[in-house]
C-alpha cells in the first residue's frame, strides 16, 4: 500500500509522515521547472538580461486572468498559454520603448514591470470582487502553490522545461558565443539579433512554467539566483549548466516538500529561501571564488606568490576566454580568412 499511495518520511517527533504520489509526481514536475530555469537563466545572467525576465514574470498575472475570462476555463495549460502570450507582450513594449524613446534601459525595464503588474492585480481584484464563478484561487500565481497540481499539471511543466533545455543545447556553441563575443559572432554572421531573442523567449518560457513552484512575485529567482551561485564554483561553461540545472532542482524541491506539510504556505518564499541559502553557501565556500579563498589569499599573499608561473599557466582557459581569444585571432586574419576555419 506504501509503494502506490506514497513513501514514509519521519518528522522531528519521530511520527511518520504518508507523502502522496501525486505530490511526488508535482515534486518531480517541479524540479524539471527547478532543473530548466537553472540551466537557461545561465545565458540571461551571462547576457545581463535578468531584469528582463523580472518583467516578464510581473506580466504573466496580465494573461493569467485574461486567459481565465477569455475562456472561463481553470486548466494550467490554458492559464499559462495566457501567460506566455502577456510575457511577449511585454517584452515587445520593453523593445520599443528602448528603440524610439530615449529611456534609459534600466528605466524601461522599471515602468514595463510596473504597469503590467498593476494591471494583473486591478483584473485579478475584479474577477474576485464580481465573484465571477471559478475565479477564485488565482492570486494564487503571486506566490506559487503547489497543492492544486495535478499529476497531469506536473508532466505538462515536466514537458516543456524539458523541451526548452533541449531547444538550449542545441543552440548552446551559439548562445555561449553571443554570451561572451557577440561582435566577433556578428563578424562571422552569426543572426545575433534572432538567437539573442530565442534565449530571451527560452527565459519568458521558464518564467511561466515556474509560475505554480515560485509566483509571479518571485519566480525570477529560479532563473538567477541558482545561475550566480553557480558562477561562484566555476569558470567554464558545461559545468555551470549543471551546478545551476542541480541548485534549481534543490531549490524546488525544498519549496515543493515543505509547502507539501505545511498546506498554507506559499511555495515561492520558500523556494527563494532555498536558493538564497545555496547562494551563501556559494559565497563563502567556494573554492576560487569564495570568500573565505579570497581572505586566505589576502591574508596569506605569499602562498599565492609561491605558485610557479607553469602552474598558473597549465589552467586552461574558461571557455569565455577561448572564444574572446578566437575573435581577437580572427580580427588580425587576412580579410579573405573565413574565421569560422579557425575554430
């Protein structure tokens, strides 16, 4: 009965605890979403794009609700699709407002944010206060809550964080080029501009697939904090996907369980809580860039002096600093020289 109803878990007191299998099946949802937005949200750090993954958060609650009154249909797939369409939206505004105006962007990114989620509040208050049947629940997508998922609403965000990670892999020479080098990919005729909003739509897609762990409020979090923990452990690119696609899985988890035996709490605070947590482990303990490493080097400046220069120089290089060595090679080639043949 144990294996098909669910698995034991001991509290603090010793009781046992009968977890469900459907919130195991949310939970391996959820760290699908948890292991997506790690992994992309690397390129959104990498691009300083994680203000624009903050807009499209805040006006994914825009489609939520205009999805709801649209169709009156609850479904997760309906509401998110609504999301998705609103998170576009917004990032076109963002796009012409920093193309025919002269607002600065950080300022663009403010006023898009702001207007869109003050909007999504106004519709979500009207459904509520006209009572509208079936419309009561969404400010749930604020904070994230886990607890109305079904088994099917897990393999559906499952689905497509994985379908998103893939479409990253396949595009990942690409996306870690532009990262670091985007004016040695336009030389060798990379389209910047496309794969530059393929990642930003990779990021407004993990936005709305973590709205059910994290809320519209904090669901930024899955796509940065795991990322910038990540970057404290390494300099190449392969290892920081990983580090972060595991911190994010971690991070959602958490949320998930401890959301699972406390019914009323919210999942985002918690989930943010967890990769806050990660992140401060990062910084005090990473290895390179840690800061307890940093205080022993200044501390100790002659350890560091005494390590020989082949040793400093048998590191490899990170693999932003093989691309940005590869475009300053290309750009002292011979016109005729086809850079893309010195890779």
């Amino acid at each position: 009965m144990i294996g098909i109803l669910g698995v034991p878990v001991l509290l603090g007191n010793g009781l046992p605890l009968m977890i469900s299998h459907n919130t195991l099946v949310v939970a391996c949802g959820v760290a699908a979403v948890g292991f997506g937005a790690g992994v992309i949200g690397c390129f959104g750090v990498l691009r300083r794009r994680a203000l624009v993954g903050d807009a499209a958060a805040h006006a994914t609650l825009v489609g939520v609700a205009l999805a709801f009154l649209a169709t009156g249909r609850r479904e997760l797939a309906v509401l998110l699709a609504g999301g998705f369409i609103s998170a576009m939206a917004a990032l076109g505004v963002l796009v012409l407002l920093r193309r025919f105006t002269r607002t600065r962007d950080d300022a663009a990114t403010a006023i898009v944010l702001s207007v869109s989620f003050g909007l999504g509040i106004t519709i979500v208050s009207g459904i509520t206060a006209r009572g509208i049947p079936g419309g009561a629940g969404l400010e749930q997508f604020l904070l994230g809550h886990t607890a109305a998922l079904t088994a099917a609403d897990a393999w559906l965000l499952g689905t497509v964080s994985a379908v998103a990670v893939l479409l990253l892999l396949l595009a990942l020479k690409e996306a870690t080029l532009i990262a670091f080098d985007p004016s040695f990919a336009a030389a060798t005729g990379w389209p910047v501009s496309a794969i530059d909003y393929l990642l930003v739509t990779l990021v407004a897609v993990m936005v709305v697939v973590g709205l059910p762990a994290a809320g519209a409020v904090l669901v930024t979090a899955l796509v940065v904090i795991p990322p910038v923990a990540a970057r404290q452990w390494t300099d190449r690119i392969p290892t920081m996907l990983v580090l972060s696609g595991l911190f994010g899985v971690a991070s959602a988890v958490f949320g998930v369980a401890v959301s699972a035996v406390v019914p009323r709490l919210a999942t985002g605070p918690l989930v943010v809580l967890a990769a806050a947590f990660i992140f401060a482990c990062s910084f005090f303990l990473a290895p390179e860039r840690g800061w307890w490493a940093r205080h022993r080097r200044r501390s100790h400046p002659e350890a560091a002096r005494s390590v020989p220069p082949e040793a400093a120089r048998s590191k490899p290089p990170g693999i932003g600093e093989s691309l940005r060595l590869e475009g300053r090679i290309a750009r002292l080639a011979p016109a005729s020289t086809d850079p893309r043949l010195l890779e």
